[in-house]
C-alpha cells in the first residue's frame, strides 16, 4: 500500500522519499507501530477515489498540487533509520517519516547529522521531550538530541507543549530553545509565532510533529494525550508557513490508530502530511 499522493514511480525518480518506522516500544502504549500504514490507507479512503469510468482521482490537498516528485518506498526498521535517512540525504532528496513513536526522530537526526553541518529543529510536541534522568526513550528526544553538535537548540523551537517536568524546564531555557505553550499560541496569531520561529532557527529546519500536540478532543488516537492542545487548523496553519522554509526532513509521529476513534487522527495526519507537502517550496 503507498500514500496516496504518490506521483512518481521509482527512488531515482524522487525529490521526496517517504517511508514509515513500525515502532511502538518506546511509546506508553502499543499501536503506533501500525501509523504509518494507517495513514497510507486514510489517504486512500479519504482522498482519493475513482470516476464513473473507473479512473482514478486524488484530491488536491487546499495548498494545491504537490510539485515535488514523490515515492513512497516502504517501511524500514527502527535501527535502519539514521543510515537509511544518511543514504537519502545523501542522494539529494527529501526524507519524509511516518512513525513510529517519537523517538524514531533522533535516528533520524543522526541520519541528517552525517551530511548538514548546522541545522534547527521546529518540535511540535504536548511534551517537552527533554527528559535526562532515566535514559534515552519516547521522553528524551530533545534531550538526548542535544548532544549532537550539528543541532543547534539556540536555534530551534518547541510548539505546542503543555505537560512537563520541572528539571524539562530547566534544560530547555539553559539551551535556549524557544518556547511556545499552547497556550501561548493561542494568545498569538500564527502569522507571529511563524516569524518568531524564522527569525530564530538556522537555514536548515527539520520538522517534527508529534500528533499529540493537537488537543485530544480532536485528535483522539495518540498514546500519551494533554487536555488544552492545538487545533488541527492552527498546527496546519503553522506547518504549511515552515515548509515555505529550507526543510532538510519532516515527520509526523505518535499516532495511535488503537486508540482512535472513527479514523478521525489517521486522516488528520493523513491531510496534514499532503497539505505540508503542496507547501514545500
């Protein structure tokens, strides 16, 4: 099964690689593993279709058609991640993930490390993910993270939190990462949260959007949910504005179809994923 929005045919022929991680053991609870195949059915279901003759149509996402040529190339495992994403990288294109809990993102990082010497990260998260005192897991991506010299924290943000520990606080103000509540987002538009974000990160930005970071009233299918989140309009909104940006990776993670209801956090991310890529620039 490939997303929908799949419009070129082989590896060699892509500017954007897509491909899932099947992982769920960091997560609080199983079934993020069966994300990313999730999504590529509720892109199927939800936006596409065929004509009374039979043809087959895809809806455009509202950005528009995705200029980009993109592939789907499958699942890889966990441990693949970060020579898989330094493979891709390295030929030139656009790695797109699709976890996989959340700490899928670090391998990923890893990957980006072996061919950027400078790089931001824009972290879409109910959590602060900067977790140090219990070792590398779902909860210590940024932490863990930090210790790759080629990450700029100084120079990167995260939006959207609303749950986290005190010594989570810490970290993040003693590495400078711009923080951005929910709340907070909230109080400002999204236009001036982007222009925060601009004038903070680095020409290259990787973009990680931990689903949960949408209020679980309207995202029910995550493993760990916050109460207060963003709305899917605010997150898209937002999304679409860094994608105008340098992005050298993106992914899209923590979603849940266990615990969903009625597909709504599949074809969520399904839309969200199609609507960032017609924004890609």
């Amino acid at each position: 099964m490939k997303i929908a929005w799949q419009n070129c045919s082989s590896l060699n022929d892509a500017e954007a690689v897509l491909f899932g991680v099947a992982s769920s053991e960091e997560s609080l609870y199983a079934g993020s593993e069966k994300a990313p195949q999730a999504i590529r059915a509720a892109s199927l279901k939800y936006y596409s279709g065929s004509t009374l003759t039979g043809k087959r149509f895809v809806l455009h996402p509202e950005s528009g058609p995705i200029k980009k040529k993109l592939y789907d190339i499958g699942n890889v495992f966990k441990d693949e991640v970060t020579e898989f994403v330094a493979r891709i990288v390295g030929l030139h294109k656009l790695p797109v993930m699709l976890g996989g809990d959340h700490s899928c993102t670090l391998n990923a990082l890893k990957g980006l490390a072996s061919a950027h010497k400078r790089f931001s990260i824009v972290y879409f998260d109910a959590h602060l993910d900067m977790v140090a005192s219990e070792g590398s897991f779902y909860g210590s991506v940024l932490s863990d993270a930090s210790k790759l010299k080629q990450l700029k924290l100084s120079k990167s943000a995260c939006i959207g939190f609303r749950a986290f520990r005190e010594e989570e606080l810490k970290s993040a103000k003693k590495n400078r990462l711009l923080l951005v509540p929910a709340s907070k987002l909230e109080e400002l538009s999204v236009a001036k949260v982007f222009s925060m974000i601009k004038e903070r990160v680095c020409k290259n930005v990787y973009l990680s959007i931990d689903i949960d970071v949408i209020d679980p009233a309207l995202a029910p299918g995550v493993s760990d949910p916050v109460a207060f989140g963003l709305t899917p309009l605010q997150l898209c909104s937002l999304a679409k504005k860094l994608a105008k940006l340098k992005l050298i990776g993106l992914d899209i993670v923590e979603v849940n179809p266990k615990r969903d209801k009625n597909d709504l956090t599949t074809a969520l991310a399904a839309k969200l994923l199609a609507e960032i890529l017609a924004s890609l620039k």
